[in-house]
C-alpha cells in the first residue's frame, strides 16, 4: 500500500524539555493507524505537529511527498492534513448544518467578492455545499439534528459533529484526537463503527486515543509513545506481546492494554 | 418565503421614505433646521459605529474607531486645503486610506483577542490625537479650519451633486449626503453578513482555531474585516470635517471610540441595523438628558448599565426573534 503521512525524525523542544524526541512512522493509504502512550508520553504534541498547530524543532512531515509541516494550519488543512479537537469545539451558535456548510470552504470556487455579490459560481456552491452538508450528516447519523443549534447536542453527537466537519473540508487524512474521551462503551463502540465505515469508505485515519480497549479494535497498525520517544510500531496483536509496551504501562492495570 | 421577501423590501421602502421624504417634510414644516445638524451627526456616527459593529462579529472589541475618523477627516481636509482636491475625490481616498493603515496595524494587534485587543484599540485613538497634535502637517492644535464646503460633483459634464456653497439649505443637502452613504453602508453590510462571508466571520468569532482547522486564512480575513471597518471611520470622519468645516485633534477623542462601541452595544451586535438604531438612541438619549444637569451623565450611565443587564443583546432583542432560521 502507498504511503499517505510519513513522519521523519520529528523533535519538539519546549525550552529544555523535550516532548517529542526523533519520532518516525509512516501512515498507509486507508488505514487506521493509532498513535497511543502513557499521560505525558507526547502524544498530544505529535498530533499538533502532525496538523500544523506547532512547528517542529528538527524533523519533518510529508504528506503524499511534499512537506506540510512548519506551515500555518489552514494550509495544511488545505494540502489535506486536517483534525478535530479533543474538547468539544464547534461552531456553538450555529446550527449543526450551518457548522457543516461553512467546513466546505475548502472547496469554494468563488472568491470572496464573488461571495459578496452572489454571482453564479458562489450560488452554485452554496448548493453543493449545502447538498454535501446533508450527505455527511446523513452519513454520521446527524439528519435528524441538522437545525438543532450546536451547543445544545449532547456529547455523543457533538464528537460526531466534529468528524463532520472534519470529513467537509475532504481530506486527505483526517486526524482524530481522542474521539472516544468521555464515552462510555456503547457510545465507543458505536464511533468505532463509525470510524471503520469512513475507512471503508477510503478515508485514511491516524488517532491519538488512551481508550485501549478501543484502540486494539479499531487499529489497522499501532505506533506507542513513551517519554517522547517511539518504543514499539506493530499490528494490536505485536504491541499487546511487546514486552517494552508492557514495561512502559507497568503500574496501570493489564486491562489498560487490552490483557 | 416570497411573503418573507415582500415584506423585507417592504420595510427597506418604509425606511427610505422616512429618511428621504418625511423627515425633510417634517422639519421644513416644523422648522426645526437645526435637527437636521442632529440627524446628520447620528447617520454619520452610525456609518463609524457599523465599522466597530464589523470588528465585533469577527471576535473583536473594537474601541478604536475614533482613531480612523480622526485619520480620514485629517486626510480629506489636508487633500481639499493643501492640495485643492475636490472634497468628493477626498472622500474614498479618505475610506482606502484608512483601510490602508488599518491593515498595516491590524496585521500585528488582530492577533490578540478579547480585552487584550481592546486595550491596544483603545490607545489607538489616544495616539491618533497625539500625532495629530504633534505632526507639523496637521498644523497642531490649532486644527485645520475654514475648509471650504464640497463643491460641485460633475461627471463628463454632467452635475450630479451641486456646489453646496451655492445652496441655500446646506444643512439640507449634508443631510441627504449622510443618509444616502448610511443606507449605502448599511446595505454593504447587510449584504456582507447575509452572504458566506458573514457566517466565515461568526466562524472566526466562535472558534478560531477550529476555523483555521478547516482550511480558513483567518489572518487574512480578519484583516479583510478590519480593513472594512476603518474604511467606513474614515468616510464618516470625512464628512465630519466638511460639515464642521474645521478639523481638530480633539474631534474624535476616546470617548468617541467608546460611544461607537457603545452604539453597537445598546442597538445589539446579534444584528446589522443594531449600530444604528443605537446611534439614535443614545445620541437622542443623551440630549435628552441634558435638563437634568449635573445629574445628565450619572443617570445615563445608570440608564446605560440597567439596558444591558436587562437587554444583553441590544434593544433590536425587543421586536425581532432572538434567532432566525438560516
């Protein structure tokens, strides 16, 4: 399979403190690689450069061959790279379509002044947009909200609505930062269900999760972090035999990796 | 949804009706020509005040418009006196050039936000009085006086605008001037806000991080918007100084920037028309008050604390439903 992401040697600094030390992996065409590892292990800050939000200190990221990383975040958004947030950040005041419709702006052909004067090309997109909105929302299960005022959703379906509007700007990868933080089993299985159909239906997916049990389901391939550094990259089944994974969350119950 | 359209222009009719014919035929009839002065000064205040209106949707609490209408009022006054430009030229040159430096500042300070981004606006209008004073071409305190009135506006021949010098009723003519550019305004903005271009701008004021996650330049638009916003301080500013036929550092002094976030404030930022219903209010308010003395700013103030804990989104909250379906 061809490579979609490939992460190289990445290093972050914060002063002395190094949060990220000389990371490489590479993400696959329509896979689902998760990114996993104890409190403190980096994660976090990988994801954020991995999505533009940080800029590293040595080492770079490349998505189809061409360097994304060091770039402002809505030009990786825009080479493909985009993510959703751990925290429950939507647009709060407008509907759950309107948060959708505004997430193609991507894809708008007319300019700004063509907005403004709503020539042809802007009416049409207005159409495919709002066309596209209720496809995305049919998709993850969100029809029957789509003129609900998105701060009023319960948890659930705000974490769907962040997928949403991730899945309207049509990336390339889609990075997901603990979609299932806060749920509890039957909603973490229904978004594992719902994360495979966007892989089967040929999305690429790197996740950053603590949710282990979760985790070993829905990964294709697993990369674990630990103080910065990777120390294991494998299928579910090599990282729950791996005796350094093992090490790393000694002390945290054997349920935490899926034993 | 035609019903909804009818009614829309319906309404749009009223009001130019109002502006354009009763009003006149009022104060003709009532002969009050000083209101005229009056009305003048509110729509062109509405005109600044629709600038900070702007910078409030994108996420910004703009207490800097002072600055721009001082800056435009200066660039159409030293245009017309030191270099014989005709005050109509000065007009959009006056708008872009503010817009021009409102982009050279708003690069650097649009990247604060909340009171952070207030308190550097609100300097702003302090140094644009500061340099106004100082800058050997604004001629210092003294100002820039006896401007002459806008002249002639004729295009291949044709006069569209007469000499106001040679009108009787200049305050007439002023009047009409300030109205037409406040309609014009309102309606750039009514459009603005209704079109993707607005919901871009909430996206800003809502998430920005999420806004630029999906693939939004929001350093370019907020500058766009902000860019906006000045044009419209320096038009109104502009005007101002033709009106007065004088300029002075102390023109537009930070109370003016305070009362243009005020406007927006009382008329509610939930709403285009907000910044203008609010300019009436508070102008006509505020004269109101004046018999009652030494007391006028305590009760306004009070009067102005107890509207916002009663009415946090603007006295507009009153008659249209709190949100319209989009």
């Amino acid at each position: 399979m061809a490579e979609m992401l490939e992460v190289s040697g990445i290093t972050k600094r914060f002063g002395g403190l190094v949060a990220v030390n000389n990371v490489s992996f590479s993400v696959r065409e329509k896979e689902i690689l998760s990114v996993i590892g104890p409190n403190g292990a980096g994660k976090s800050t990988l994801f954020k450069l991995i999505s533009s939000f940080l800029r590293p200190t040595a080492g770079e990221v490349r998505l189809k061959g061409e360097r994304i990383s060091g770039m402002a975040p809505h030009i990786a958004a825009r080479k493909g790279v985009v993510r959703t947030f751990q925290e429950t950040t939507i647009f709060k005041n407008m509907s759950v379509r309107e948060n959708v419709i505004i997430a193609h702006h991507l894809r708008s052909k007319a300019s700004l002044v063509g907005y403004f004067l709503g020539t042809g090309t802007a009416k049409a997109d207005e159409a495919a947009f709002g066309q596209s909105a209720d496809e995305i929302l049919a998709l993850l299960g969100l029809a029957s909200l789509a003129n609900e005022i998105a701060r009023n959703l319960p948890h659930g379906h705000l974490r769907a609505l962040g997928i949403a509007i991730g899945l309207a700007t049509n990336p390339s990868i889609l990075l997901l930062d603990e979609p299932f933080a806060g749920m509890n089993h039957e909603e973490t299985m229904r978004m594992v269900a719902m994360v495979r159909r966007l892989r089967d239906l040929g999305l690429t997916i790197l996740l950053v999760e603590h949710d282990m049990p979760a985790v070993m389901k829905i990964s294709d391939r697993i990369v674990v972090l630990n103080f910065g550094q990777k120390i294991a990259e494998g299928t579910p089944s090599e990282i729950q035999a791996n005796e350094k994974v093992i090490e790393a969350y000694l002390g945290s119950e054997d349920e935490a990796i899926g034993l | 949804m035609t019903r909804n359209r009818n009614m829309k222009l319906a309404s749009v009719a009223a009001f130019l009706a109002i502006v354009f014919i009763a009003v006149p035929a009022a104060i003709s009839l009532s002969g009050r020509i000083d209101l005229y002065y009056t009305l003048t000064s509110v729509a062109l205040l509405s005109i600044a005040s629709a600038g900070v209106w702007l910078t409030f949707y994108i996420g910004r609490i703009n207490i800097g418009q002072g600055a721009y209408a001082l800056m435009g009022a200066y660039v159409s006054a030293i245009l017309v006196m030191d270099h014989g430009w005709s005050f109509w030229l000065t007009l959009p040159v006056a708008g872009l050039f503010c817009a021009a430096a409102s982009v050279l500042i708003g690069l650097p300070i649009l990247r604060l936000r909340g009171v952070y981004f207030a308190m550097v606006t609100l300097t702003l209008t302090e140094v644009a009085r500061l340099l106004a004073l100082a800058l050997p071409i604004t001629n210092g305190a003294k100002g820039i006086v006896s401007i002459p009135l806008p002249g002639a506006l004729s295009v291949f021949g044709l006069t569209i605008i007469p000499d106001f010098a040679t009108l009787q009723n200049s305050r007439l003519a002023f009047y009409l001037l300030a109205v037409t550019l406040m309609v014009a305004c309102f309606g750039v903005m009514y459009r603005l806000v209704h079109s993707r271009i607005g919901k871009l701008c909430q996206s800003l004021q809502q998430n920005e991080e999420l806004a630029s996650s999906i693939g939004v330049n929001i350093a370019y638009l907020r500058v766009i918007a902000y860019a906006v916003s000045s044009f419209f301080g320096g038009v109104a500013g502009a005007i101002f100084a033709a009106i007065s036929q004088s300029i002075y550092p102390s023109s537009f002094t930070v109370t003016d920037s305070v009362n243009f976030m005020l406007n927006c404030f009382l008329g509610g930022l939930g709403y285009v028309f907000g910044p203008m219903l609010g300019t009436l209010v508070l102008y006509f308010g505020w004269d109101m008050l004046f018999q009652t003395g030494q007391f006028q700013l305590l009760i306004y103030s009070g009067l102005m604390i107890v509207l916002m804990l009663v009415l946090p989104n603007g006295l507009l909250s009153l008659t249209v439903p709190t949100r319209k379906k989009a």
